[in-house]
C-alpha cells in the first residue's frame, strides 16, 4: 500500500485573506499541492502548470459522488 505524508503551513492570518496549502507526497514522490480558500478547493499536480479548482458546492457533489461513505475521523 502507497505510504501518504501531506505537509501543511498555516497562514498567518484569518483563511479568508490567504490559503492554507497542502504539499502531498506518496512514497516520498511529490503527488501534488492542495490549497483550501473561503471560496474553493484548488488541486495542482505535480509537474504540471495548471490547477483544477471547485468551489465548495461542486466540492461537496463530489465527494458524496466519489468519496467513500463512513464514519471518518
């Protein structure tokens, strides 16, 4: 099974001013940055130079689309 380690810095002020960012890793590999913000969801690839945002509605669709449904903590 793939070993997961996600980094994060919390910004300095209030979320609604500036993101919090996501650096996600897999084995040790970069996957990806993910940068939450008062309005959307913004994943970027690694190694890519464009960014795949939603907001928090289409978010939510997705996640009760795709996402697996249980007791999480």
């Amino acid at each position: 099974m793939a070993q997961h380690k996600v980094d994060f810095e919390l910004p300095k002020r209030e979320l609604g001013n500036s993101n919090i960012e996501f650096k996600v890793r897999r084995d040790g590999a970069h996957l990806g940055t993910l940068r939450v913000s008062k309005g959307a969801v913004v994943w970027t690839p690694a190694n890519h130079e464009f960014s795949y945002k939603l907001d928090w509605a289409k978010f939510s669709d997705l996640m009760k689309q795709e996402g697996h449904r249980g007791r999480h903590t």
